[in-house]
C-alpha cells in the first residue's frame, strides 16, 4: 500500500504536532501558570471546542469574526471553533447567575483562529488567561493587570513591559479632536507597530480624517507615558476617569510592578467587546505582544440581560515561550531496564512495578535491540539508569545498574534496588 503524500503526512496549515520534546516545555509553563493562578484564588474552567456561531460573533469584531473557524454540523447549525475563551466564560455566567461574585476562574487550553500563519502565530494555539466577572473596583482592575505581570515573571521573564490605554479615555481623546468614525479609527491605530507610519496615515485619510489631524492624532499616539501620569493625562479629558486611574495605580503600588508599566495610547485592542481599560504584553526584545485583556463590561450583558462588569487577560503561551527561548526537552526516564533472558525478563517486569509504585518512571526493554543499541537509545531518550539483568545476575541475586550521566557501572543487590 503506497504511503501519504508529503503534504498529507504533515499536520493542516497553521497546526502543530507536539512531540515529547515540544510537549513537556508546554505542560511544566500549564504547571507554573496554573499554580499561580490557584494561588491567587482563581478557579479552573473549561468549555466545549465547538459553539454556536452566534455566540462567537455577537461582539467579536468584523475582523476576529472572519478568522472564526465556521462551520455547519451535520443537523445544519451554525457553529465555530473558539477563538478566545472570554467569550465562552461570558456565556457560562449568563446561565450560572448564581455563582457568587467576584468570579475568579483561569484557564489553559487551545483556542483557534482562521489568520495567516506566519512568525509567533499559528491557527490553533494555547492560552492561559483569567477572568474576573462581577467587580467595578480599580482594585480589580489592578489584580488582573498585576497577576499578568506575575505570569510573565513565573514564565521566566525578566525584560518585560505592559502597556495600557482605555477604551473610555481614547473615545474621550476622538471626540475632542472632532474625529466622527471612532470605531474605524481604533481598528487602525490597533495597526499602530504592525504595518508602516504611512500605511496608517493612509488607512486614517480613509477614514475620513484630514492629514492634519491624522498627523496630530498620530504624534499623540507615539510616545509612551510612564503609568504613574495616566491619571494626570486621562483627567485632561475626563476628571473621573482620571480619579478611576489613579485608584488603579494606588492598588498596584503594593505589588511592585509599576515600573513595568506604560501608558500607550496606541494599544487599543482588536475585540469590539472591549469597554475600558486594555493592556497588552511585550517580551524583551520579542516584536509582538504575547498577551493581552481588558475590561468588558457590557459582554456578558448581551447574553443574559443583566449588567456584569468583567474583566480578563490572555497570554499566547507558544509566543510566550518563542520570545523566551525556551526551547524542547522532555524529562528524563528514571530506569531502562534489559533483560538478557526470558527468566530475567520475568524478574524485570517485577522489578519495575515496585519501582513505579515507589514513583519512578521505568521501561522495560522488549527484546528486540542488542545490548549496544539498547544503551545508544537510553542514551538519546535521557535514561537515568541502565539495569541490566541476566543470567549471571540472576543467580548472584544482584542486577547491574549503569549511571548514564556519571557512566559509572556497579552491582546492586536486588533486595536493596529499591533504596538505589
């Protein structure tokens, strides 16, 4: 039978296989993330892959909207894969009116979307990301805002950088300038690091604005403030959203992050569902930002009719891990045992139950490599411990182990293995 073609035997465009040495660097950041965010007292979810289309593109924005994965099931419904998870969460509490609020819950899990595949960004990916639902306070806002700080410095960070704007404070900023097509406007300065400066003045003229409030708005949008002058700035143009900022810079002072924010005018947000504060998160020297979030306040309210301020963030963990270099390993295996003979084979199975009771991770070689090249593949899957057994062994009652990093070999008596 004649094998796959070439482009059948690799996965679809924008996908990935995650082999062991792809998979683990993924589970140990799951490990660290999730721990974080229990300790802060946020509680797991998870959600279907598939929901209905509706849902997905009620406040998802004419762009994310396109990159929906959409479909119809075999009975004709309109369905698509998730593209994020606030959305799903917005409409778990729609029908869970109960659950006491705040609501804390976190997640780690795949999330797709229809976007060209290119440097840092694939068509199905990990997020790790919170949200908190049923909070007005500006400490809110500064939990969520330092608990993603928190992320990046348990991922490994130490270079990094969150910027922040409001959705509130750049309508504010639009509509003193005279400028009319605000929702147009954002999606371009959204643009803002992705494409040219004469792009976007190009994309702004379309819109409607004359070249020099293109230029104004722009200039306005170039340079980043530290965050202790947001409010200062925000209370030019709305003295209670300025009074709201500085609430958010009293709560984070307490978590010693500060100094890692920005106020950036040009971070605006993508998602239509956004009502207010919006932040995102760069890495180093790394281009792109490897997270983001914000306040939705009116998004779960589409859904059950009751007003629930929310708000949340997400870290694409695939970018988060490029940016850091953390690159493939898998763990090593603790014993690889070969058996010599059918009776020795007897003895190492047993001898490996009572390992993997006491918790190592032990396999058992199955008679089809020689002894050279059941140590070469020991070698290359990362054993710990070579165990051999055979004849001689057996009747001296003794296996003979071989340390595979110090590459000293010794006899260990069978009854004492298990202190080894």
């Amino acid at each position: 039978m004649p094998g796959l073609e070439d482009f059948l035997r690799k996965p679809v465009r924008g996908m990935r296989d995650l082999a062991p040495d792809d998979f683990y660097p993924l589970k140990r950041m799951e490990e660290l993330l999730s721990a974080l965010a229990e300790s802060f007292g946020y509680r797991r979810i998870e959600t279907p892959a598939v929901e209905h289309f509706e849902v997905l593109s009620r406040k998802a924005g004419r762009e994310i909207v396109n990159e929906i994965y959409y479909f119809r099931d075999k009975a004709g419904r309109e369905v698509g894969l998730r593209f994020d998870m606030t959305v799903p969460v917005a409409r778990v509490l729609s029908y869970k009116l109960e659950e006491p609020k705040p609501v804390r819950w976190y997640y780690f899990t795949k999330v797709w979307r229809y976007d060209e595949p290119q440097h840092g960004r694939y068509r199905e990916f990990y997020q790790f990301g919170v949200e908190l639902v049923g909070s007005e306070s500006p400490r809110a806002d500064a939990e969520v805002i330092a608990l993603m700080s928190k992320a990046l410095e348990a991922a490994g960070a130490r270079s990094y950088e969150i910027r922040l704007n409001d959705r509130v404070g750049m309508d504010k900023i639009l509509e003193t300038m005279g400028i009319a097509a605000r929702e147009e406007v954002l999606r371009i300065l959204d643009k803002k690091g992705k494409v040219p400066e004469e792009e976007l003045k190009a994309l702004l003229k379309k819109a409607g604005l004359e070249d020099e409030k293109a230029e104004k708005l722009l200039e306005l949008v170039s340079e980043p403030l530290p965050m202790g002058e947001s409010a200062e700035f925000f209370s030019k143009y709305d003295e209670r959203l300025g009074g709201k900022y500085a609430e958010i810079i009293k709560a984070l002072e307490p978590y010693d992050v500060l100094d890692k924010m920005k106020l950036d005018l040009a971070i605006v947000r993508g998602l239509d569902y956004y009502t207010g504060t919006v932040f995102e998160a760069f890495v180093g020297e790394y281009k792109l930002a490897v997270g983001g979030g914000g306040r939705y306040d009116n998004l779960i309210e589409l859904f059950s009719g009751i007003k629930t301020p929310a708000l949340g963030f997400a870290i694409g963990v695939e970018r988060l891990m490029e940016a850091l270099n953390i690159g493939g390993s898998r763990p090593p295996l603790d014993y690889y045992i070969y058996p010599m003979t059918d009776e020795a084979y007897k003895v190492a199975v047993k001898l490996a139950s009572m390992l993997r009771e006491k918790g190592a991770s032990v396999a058992v070689d199955l008679g089809e490599l020689s002894l050279k090249e059941a140590l070469e593949h020991a070698a290359k899957t990362a054993v710990k411990f070579f165990v051999i057994i055979g004849k001689k062994e057996i009747e001296k009652g003794v296996v003979k182990i071989r340390d595979m990093y110090r590459r000293t070999e010794t006899e260990v008596e069978l009854s004492r293995i298990l202190r080894y």
